[in-house]
C-alpha cells in the first residue's frame, strides 16, 4: 500500500527509502483495517504523510513473525550479526542528512540537534555490533569442589520495544541494538506522531541484511489492546519501553501477569545545580545544553535550577541573555535553534505551568506568554525567578524551554529540594571542587549525575534513573544484558 507524501519530503526520499506500512515478517504490508495515521509537522500542521494503522491481528502477527525467526536469529554467530550492525551504522551515516531532515520535519527539532540524534543513534549500532562479540561467560570451581559453575547468557527471547516520539531515531536504535546483538528477535512500536523515522531506520536495518522477521514494526492509534496482545503472548519475554512514569505503571502491571522481563525508562525532574564556587559561564553554557537540546521535550532535559546565592544573579543574567538570542522557527530551516513543541497538547501544558507559577508569585524576567498569532507549535525560551516550593513547575516535567530558577543559601537546604521528587534519572551540578562536587553527587538519588556536564547521554554508558525514573539501565554492556538471561551450568571433568 502506498501513500501521498508531502512535497517538504522530497530532499529526504531522494536519499532514503520512508516505508509508511506495517514491516511484519520481512514484509511491508498495511493494516488489517485499512486505517491510516496522518504524520504532520508540528511547525505547519501540515501533513507528511500517512502510515498505516494496526490493530490487534496485526500486533499478533508480529509476534508470530518475530517467534518464527527467533531459534534462527539466537543460532546466528555473533560476528554475523555484530556486521549486520555495523552495516547499518555506515548506512546511517551516509544517508544522515536525510535522516537528519527527516527527524526535524516530523519532530520539529532544530536541524543541529538532528544531526546531532542522527550521530548518537548510529552509534548504538556500532557499540553493539562491537560489545556483542566481547560477551563472555564464567567458569569457577564450587568451594566443596564437588562440580564446576559454568555461566553463560542466552537471549531472553522475543522482545517488545515502544519508543516515544522526542527521539525518534536514537530511543530505537537504543532498544533494537541490543536486543539484536543479543540474539532476541523484536516488534518496535514507534510513537504515532514520528513514526517516519522509525521505519526508515527498520529499511535501513533491511538493506544492511537483516533477515525477515527478526525485527517487526508497527504503528497504531490503538496502543492499549495492540501492545496487550503483544505482552499477553506466552511467546514475549521482554518489554522495553521508554515514556511516561504513568504508561510505564500501567505496562508494568500487564507485564507483570506474564512475568516478563522489564526494562523501563520513565520520566524525569532532573535538578540543576550551580554552587558558588562554580565557573558561571561554564555553568550557563551548560544550562543550555541541559535545557534547551531538543527544546527542552527530553526526560534528560534541565527541570529545575537551583543556585547558590552568591551567583544566583550572575547566573540568570547570563541564562536570560542566551535564551533571549535562541531563534526560534521551523525545525527543517538552517537557522532554527529551537523548534516547535510536537503539539498543541504540548504546549498548552507548558503554558499551564507557567501560569500557575507566575500566579503563585514567580517573575518572568524572559518570555512566560505563549504566541498569540502565527501556526505552529511554539512556545518562547523562558525564564523565571522566585520560582515558590509549591510551583508545579518544580514537580513536573516541563518538556519545553522553561528554565524555573530557585535561589539557596546552604548545601543541605539544596540537597533537600534536589531529592524532594518521586524522580531520579539524572542531575547537573556545577563545582570548581572536584571532591565537593563527587560528595553531593553521591547524596544526590539519580541514576545519572553530570558533573561539570550539561550531557550524559553515551551509548558506552549505563542510561537508566533511581526512583519512578525506571528500571534497568540502556547503553554500556549493562544495556546487552538486559537482553540476556543468566544460565548457569553445573558439571564435573
């Protein structure tokens, strides 16, 4: 089945194939229904194209595609698939600026940070196509030395991974690198509003040599029955999923019926700490990189600022006078800094969080009110100070340019506001004091803490929260693993 495909697309379909049906069992192929989703521009509201739209029969279909493949793929040699991987990572970066383009057309991030997604996702295939080969076992003696222990790691089986739409090449690459290297066969299920991406990259994986089945994509407006049908199925054995702290509960307790194995990485309310003693300049550049990559729509993104009195004021000055000079505009245009927000869902809930703080009694000294004229999804870089304790906006997760900032005096007051969440995936902090800087970090509870860093973000890292942040880790070995179950041998020689 095919479909009409905006004119904005062309500079990317004459580079890459975008598939826009159902891949299930090495075959594209619409949904049962017939239905299609519409993919727009959150810059124009305009309409990309259409995918097609799966409901339940689909969802099993690809189950049975991926169980098909599964004793086919886990006999495949490392080295066969860790090529299979690497090709894929050479074709990612051929064809970049298409994938580049793409990504700022149906997410309407800023070109830059296209490119800059489009880099890190190929390089989760190149880790895992090199880290698959390197996994190795254990063989010890048992202290009675009545038998040997042999450990070694078998794929858990097939594997269920759903994506969100603010990343839409890396959070699937992330999930489908490992789960190939490790020898499970999968069904990606990509975030309706940027599906396009998602299935370029699956076409991709298929002109590197990836056999029929071993990966199965399938987009639906129909999330709840679809993906039950998928974790109800005795022959999944794993979920991964990145999203919401709230869909990830839900998934959890489905999951938890089959007893499936879980990866889960859930929101975020990441603190940013600037102590007196930090360089300010330093400090503020790092405030960018945390806040605004990607416009702020990142679970990783700056939340909450806190800074010590002594550089409170030099701080917001020099974080007012970058935000101010961010332009904004259409993701696909070169000059664009910052891009829309993905929807108008989207940017009503920024608006409300902002207004709820300023009615509580926090100043705006940059931005604060939404475009009253003009399409798209925008919503200005904002700043604000006297941010109250009570403030939604210190509770949950912004995802937009909003930079609330809360002035403190002593350390432990700090450390009291920084762990005051139900959230724990990562937070900045900025020392001149190394050892200062390694003791708070170590009282902060997150998974991730940047020192000195406004990113964290590596495929040779483990990428995973504390808390309702998550469980399980994604990147590093620690990533392969979660793929992979423990078995253990006992035998005697």
């Amino acid at each position: 089945m095919t479909t009409t495909l905006h004119e904005s697309l062309r500079p990317v379909l004459d580079g890459l194939d975008v598939p826009t049906d159902l891949l299930v069992a090495g075959t594209w192929r619409g949904g049962s229904d017939g239905g299609r989703i519409d993919v727009r521009d959150p810059a124009s509201g305009a309409v990309l194209a259409s995918v097609a739209d799966a409901d339940v029969d689909d969802g099993a279909a690809a189950v049975d595609a991926a169980a098909t493949a599964a004793a086919g793929w886990a006999a495949t040699a490392p080295r066969a698939r860790a090529e299979l991987l690497l090709r894929a990572f050479t074709l990612m970066h051929e064809r970049s600026e298409e994938l580049a383009l793409l990504i700022s057309l149906e997410n309407g991030k800023s070109l830059p940070d296209a490119r800059s997604e489009v880099a890190y996702a190929a390089e989760f295939f190149r880790w895992y196509g090199e880290e698959g080969v390197r996994l190795r076992g254990q063989v010890g003696r048992s202290p009675n030395g009545a038998n040997r222990l042999v450990v070694t790691h078998q794929p858990v089986g097939v594997s269920v991974l759903i994506t969100p739409w603010n990343f839409p090449a890396a959070m699937a690459t992330r999930k489908i690198a490992p789960a190939l290297a490790a020898g499970c066969t999968a069904i990606l299920k990509p975030a309706t509003e940027t599906p396009l991406t998602a299935l370029a990259v699956a076409a991709l994986l298929q002109e590197a040599g990836l056999p029929p089945g071993v990966l199965n994509v399938v987009t639906t407006t129909k999330p709840g029955p679809v993906v039950e049908t998928m974790l109800t199925d005795p022959r999944t054995r794993m979920l991964s999923f990145t999203g919401s702290t709230e869909i990830g509960r839900r998934l959890l307790r489905t999951a938890a019926d089959q007893v499936l194995k879980c990866g889960m990485e859930l929101g975020g309310n990441a603190p940013f700490v600037v102590l007196a003693d930090a360089d300010v300049d330093a400090a503020v550049e790092g405030a960018m990189v945390a806040k605004m990559r990607n416009g702020g729509q990142a679970c990783t993104a700056a939340n909450r600022f806190f800074v010590q009195a002594a550089v409170h004021d030099s701080f917001v000055e020099g974080l007012v006078a970058q935000m101010a000079a961010v332009r904004v505009g259409p993701g696909s245009d070169e000059s664009t800094q910052c891009g829309p927000l993905i929807n108008e869902d989207a940017v009503r809930k920024v608006d409300e969080l902002v207004r709820d703080a300023l009615d509580r009694g926090a100043r705006a000294v940059l931005g604060g009110e939404r475009p009253r004229e003009g399409a798209g999804c925008f919503y200005p870089p904002t700043v604000l100070v006297d941010v109250p304790p009570e403030a939604r906006v210190l509770h949950e997760e912004i995802f937009g340019p909003v930079a609330p900032v809360v002035r403190f005096e002593r350390e432990e007051e700090m450390l009291t506001m920084v762990n005051d969440t139900e959230y724990g995936l990562v937070s900045y902090l900025y020392t001149s004091d190394l050892g200062r800087g390694l003791r708070l970090a170590e009282g902060i509870d997150s998974g991730m803490v940047g020192l000195n860093r406004g990113l964290v973000s590596d495929p040779a890292a483990p990428f995973g929260g504390t808390k309702q942040s998550g469980l399980g880790r994604e990147g590093s070995t620690e990533g392969l693993l979660e793929f992979m179950e423990t078995q253990y041998i006992a035998t005697s020689w």
